[in-house]
C-alpha cells in the first residue's frame, strides 16, 4: 500500500502496511462546499454509505459563507433548486439574508436527512492507495488523527486539496505566467439603492423599497492561496480596501467568513478542456457528464497578455458577453491514470479560460450532484468511473430530472436574468452578403468569428474586396476581419487604424465592449508585422497620454467596462502596444534592439502605471499595468 501526503511544497510517498481502519465508506467527499455538499447528496441518493468532511464549521462553501450566492450563468435545473425553494419558504419571516442563512440552515437538515454522516473541522493529511487506486484518507480532527477506507474519494475542496497530495500533473492560471483569475472580498453592506456606487452586488433582502441588503464584491488582485503569508497578506488588504468605498449611502454590516477565490489548481485528467476545443467543437460528448453554461471571462483587464485563443473570441471578435455551452466529459472530473478519485465544484481537469466559464455557482451544484451520482455508480465498477457506461449515468441524472428539456445548445446574447423571447442565438455565416451587412456596423461579432472559423482560404478573397469600399465603417472591420484570419492584406488597414487611434468601440455586448484601435495593435503582434514598428513605437512615449482621447472616458461605464481605478483607455492601447512590439521583436532579431531600449525607456522608472492606475501595489489594477514590465523583462530581459 502507498501513502501519499504533501511536505515543504511538494508530494512525498512511502510504502505502508493497510492501516486500522476507523470507519469504512462507500464514498467519501472532502469539502462541503458547492460542489461537495451535492456530490454527497446524490451519492447519499444512491444508497451509498458517504461521509462529508469539511474543515471549516458550516456546510456550503463560497455560496454560503463566502456570500457569493447569486444565480448569472450556469443551467438551471437539480437537487440545489430544492435547497433553494425550501431555504425561502423556510427563512423569509426569519433572516434578512435568506440566501446565506437561510441555506446554511437548511442544507445542514438536507444532510442530515439524507443520512449522510457529517464531520466539520475536519481535514484531509494524507491519502491511501493500492498502486493508482485511492482506497482511503487520513483525516485530522482536533489533533487527533484517524485512517477511513473508502471505494470513492471526491476531491470537492475546489482548491485540489486531494489532488496536491498525489503525483498528479498540475496546473494554474494562464500558460504563459500561471496568473489565476482574481480574487474578491465580499462584504454585506446596507445601502440606499437610489445611491448605489455601482460595485458589483447581489441583492440578499429587502428593507422597504428603496433600502436593501446587499452582498458587495470587487476584484481585489492576483494571489496564489498555496502561499500561507502571501494569502493572508491579501485576504487583510483586501478587507481593508473596502472602507475606501463607503459612504453616506452605505452601512457596512460584515465581511465574508472566506475569501472569493476564483481559481485553484486545475489538472490532467482523462480528457482536458480548452478553450481552442470549446470555440471550435472539438470536445466529445459521446460519454457526457454535464454541460455547463456561460460567457467566458476570467475577469481582469491584462487581456493583453492572455492566450491569443482568448484574446481573438473575447476582445478582437468582441464576444465578451455571447454565452456558450460547455459539455464536460467524464474524463475531465477524472485525473488521467487514477482510479476510485473524482473531483467537484470547480476544480476540473481545463485550462484556465474554461475553467472561468463553468465556476458559475449553479454549474458547481450540477458538477457536484453529476460527480457524486458517477462516483456512486463506479462502487460498482471496479472504482473506475471511466468504466461505468454513459447510458446508465445519463439514464440516472435524466430520472432526477437533472438534464434540461431538449433545446438548442447554441451560441446565444443573452443570460437567464433576460427574458427568454429576447435570447439571440448565433449561427455562424459565410455568406458575403450578411458578412458585408454586418461588417457595416458597430456590431460585426458574429461576422468577424465567422471569417475567423471559415478562414482565409475560404473567405479570404471574398472580405478582402469589400475593403474596396468607401465607406470607412466597412473598410475598417474588412482589416479586423482579414486580421482574424491572419490574412496580410489586412495589414494596411491596421496600420491606418492604429495611426487614427481613437475611443471607437464596437457595442455588440451589454459590457465589455472592446476598442477597435486596440484590436488592430494586438493583431499586428499576433502576426509579428514588422513594418508596424514605427506605426507602435509612439504609443510608448510619455507625451501619448496627452491625446485628448485618454481623457474623454473616465467616468465609470459599464457597457465599455471603464472604471474610477484605472485610465482603461490608455491601460489597453499600452499594454497591447507592449506586447506586439515584444513579440515583433522576437520574430525580427534585426530591429530587436531598437524595440527593446525604446520599451525599457517606456517602462524602467514605473511612470506609466501612475499614467494608467492610483491604486496600491496589491489592486488587481495595479499587478495589471505592473505586468507591462514583467513581460518585456520575461520575453526581452
């Protein structure tokens, strides 16, 4: 037998003798968040012996305690719609924050009920397994500890807490840097609506008609929870920062028991999902777990220095806002080669911009209440959930009433907040004449991704005359369009936009609306085009800023994404002028050394991040204009 734990940052295993076992499971669950306390429910449901082990007091997670608990994305329909039915009735007349209290209560009876054996203030130190077969867990409770056997283990902890304990591939954050998405503090405030700031926030309750009760989030920054001081250095400042924002209008009640971490570690498993795969429908559905539903938006303002996958669907075809379904395969809730281990909520084997689109609260209900129905099933298979057959899994969940009725799994502007005769599904043209139409307007997303899936070969020619025209509204859109498809006719056209530089946004999302000019730079670095180099160079000198269009959008604006803590305008335009000329340089050894002293001269005494931010070194708008450096010092150093 082997024992695996996690010592000084990394995994250490020895052989051992089969422990006395102090209780033996059929299923075992570490975490009761929002994927943990459904994956023990519906393995409960099964009849299935499960224990639920949960290190902090309370059962649900970031949902309960972290405040963050209102419904965006995700698809509808599972056990937590009876939570959250029951969770109303029973706390409306009791607590003015029903969706946390009132949950909390009512989710600790549905465990008990279910017969699930609950143990709080618990933790998992170390795992157990016969070769690459997990066979049991060495928990700690109150500096007591004890060995339990089980068939199945769900990792549900969100951050890999299992999954770091075991030689298995991990990663996190974007490839290039390993940047997580951003963390928040959430705190509940008292506010006059008529007032409000214009932070994000879900309303929890209701003080008369103008007066609510508000569960309050911002992006805080960029942090590694696997660093003890560091998170907690964040976590102080992050609390702290919320009294910047309060006012007359505000009356700050608490602050979230646990802190609004994004993103943990994510890893290798049976099947891997990608954005590349997701955009292009290429992940296989033949042995389906689940789909998820969402936008696709890790959240920050560094676009520049993501994945040009991200950078093309989000910010060069603008997007941001279309919502996709995302089909999750067996395979990604299994890490590749292990047996009786699965994983919940939302640590799934994906990279980093998928993982932003199935961390919706609903979809890690429906993760956690699949996995727990698979991990139950696969008992009886040899502890494989690979080996138990999709038609009984799907059979299951379809009696439960878990799958939606049958409906169109298309691209679509629109989230369940909207009504739904105001969905716009997306279909995908080749057809000229409505890519021309579309071209012709401040809406050409679904043209544009269209010219990018069809491609140059086969729509090249045909954008490519449209450009011919006179009409500049046309002609500039041809050059993003012919840029997506890596088409070098686009190239004048680039040239001539990033000359005309303006405050020309295209407005097909409800925010996050992207800046053509911006578009046409980050192209010509996609592309290495060196005779773009005089065109770019300018951007980086100080007397730039003094453009009348770096000052025109500084009032907060929602469907631009333009906020009080950052010069968005000239942060965009730099930061993807940074990155293109890193990246020409790279391409062009011969200007090389041109491009690099006029980047160091741009960026060596820190100036422009005053230029683009005032916030502190730890706000996540800081640690973005700071990346500016970090990059040119990574790639040209």
């Amino acid at each position: 037998m082997n024992y695996y734990t996690r010592k000084d940052g990394a995994v250490r295993e020895a052989d051992c003798e089969t422990p006395a076992w102090r209780g033996s499971y059929d299923v075992i669950v570490a975490g009761g968040g929002s994927g943990g306390v459904y994956a023990a429910l519906a393995a409960a449901r099964e009849g299935k012996r499960v224990l639920l082990l949960e290190k902090s007091r309370w059962c649900g997670g970031q949902h309960v305690q972290g405040l963050v608990n209102g419904y965006y994305y995700g698809v509808r329909g599972g056990l937590y719609t009876q939570t959250d039915k029951q969770a109303q009735a029973e706390a409306t007349d009791i607590f003015y924050d029903t969706t946390s209290d009132g949950k909390r209560i009512v989710i600790a009876g549905q465990l008990k009920k279910s017969g699930v054996e609950v143990r709080t203030l618990f933790l998992v130190t170390a795992v157990y397994t016969q070769g690459k077969t997990v066979c049991g867990v060495r928990v700690l409770l109150h500096r007591q500890e004890a060995d339990l056997s089980c068939k199945m283990l769900i990792d549900a902890a969100s951050d890999g807490h299992i999954l770091r304990m075991l030689p298995i591939k991990l990663t996190m954050g974007r490839s290039r840097d390993g940047e997580p998405q951003p963390f928040s503090s959430v705190r509940s405030v008292y506010l006059d609506q008529m007032k409000y700031d214009g932070g994000l926030s879900v309303t929890v309750g209701d003080m008369g008609s103008r007066y609510k009760l508000f569960h309050e989030y911002r992006d805080n920054g960029y942090i590694c929870q696997y660093d003890a001081e560091a998170l907690t250095r964040a976590i102080l400042r992050a609390h702290a920062s919320h009294l910047k924002f309060m006012g007359e209008q505000s009356r700050f009640l608490f602050l979230s028991p646990i802190i609004g971490l994004r993103e943990g570690v994510l890893y290798e498993g049976e099947d891997y999902l990608t954005l590349d795969d997701v955009l292009h429908s290429r992940v296989r559905t033949d042995n389906l777990l689940l789909w998820c539903f969402s936008d696709v938006d890790k959240h920050g303002s560094g676009i520049a220095f993501d994945d040009e996958i991200y950078q093309n669907w989000f910010a060069c075809s603008n997007m941001s806002t279309c919502t996709v379904y995302i089909p999750v395969p067996v395979g990604a809730v299994v890490p590749k080669g292990w047996k009786g281990l699965t994983t919940a909520g939302r640590c799934i084997s994906s990279d980093t911009y998928v993982n932003s689109a199935i961390r919706m609260n609903t979809d890690c209900f429906r993760i956690g209440e699949a996995v727990g129905t698979l991990s139950a099933l696969a008992t009886g298979y040899g502890q494989d959930p690979m080996a138990v057959p999709g038609g009984l899994l799907r059979s299951k969940l379809i009696g439960y009433g878990f799958f939606d009725e049958p409906h169109t799994y298309e691209p679509s502007f629109w989230n369940p907040g909207m009504r739904p005769e105001d969905r716009k599904f997306v279909s995908w043209t080749t057809d000229p004449a409505e890519l021309r139409k579309a071209l012709s307007t401040d809406c050409p997303a679904v043209a544009l991704w269209s010219c990018y899936l069809a491609g140059k070969e086969r729509l090249g020619d045909a954008v490519y005359e449209m450009s011919w025209s006179g009409d500049e509204m046309l002609r500039r859109n041809v050059g993003i369009a012919l840029g997506l498809m890596r088409d070098e006719r686009a190239l004048p056209i680039l040239h001539e936009i990033i000359r005309d530089r303006n405050t020309f946004y295209y407005m097909d999302c409800r925010r996050s609306n992207q800046m053509r000019s911006v578009i046409a730079i980050c192209f010509c670095g996609q592309m290495r085009d060196g005779s773009a180099v005089d065109e770019l160079l300018p951007i980086l000198r100080p007397e730039e800023f003094e453009r009348p269009m770096y000052h025109e959008l500084l009032t907060p604006d929602y469907k631009r994404t333009i906020t009080k803590e950052q010069n968005s305008v000239y942060f965009q335009h730099m930061s993807h002028t940074v990155v293109a000329l890193t990246k020409i340089a790279l391409a062009h050894p011969e200007r090389r050394d041109e491009i690099r002293n006029a980047l160091y001269a741009a960026l060596d005494d820190g100036a422009y991040i005053r230029r683009m931010t005032d916030t502190p070194e730890w706000n996540a708008f800081y640690s973005a204009a700071k990346s500016c450096q970090d990059y040119v010092n990574e790639n040209l150093g």
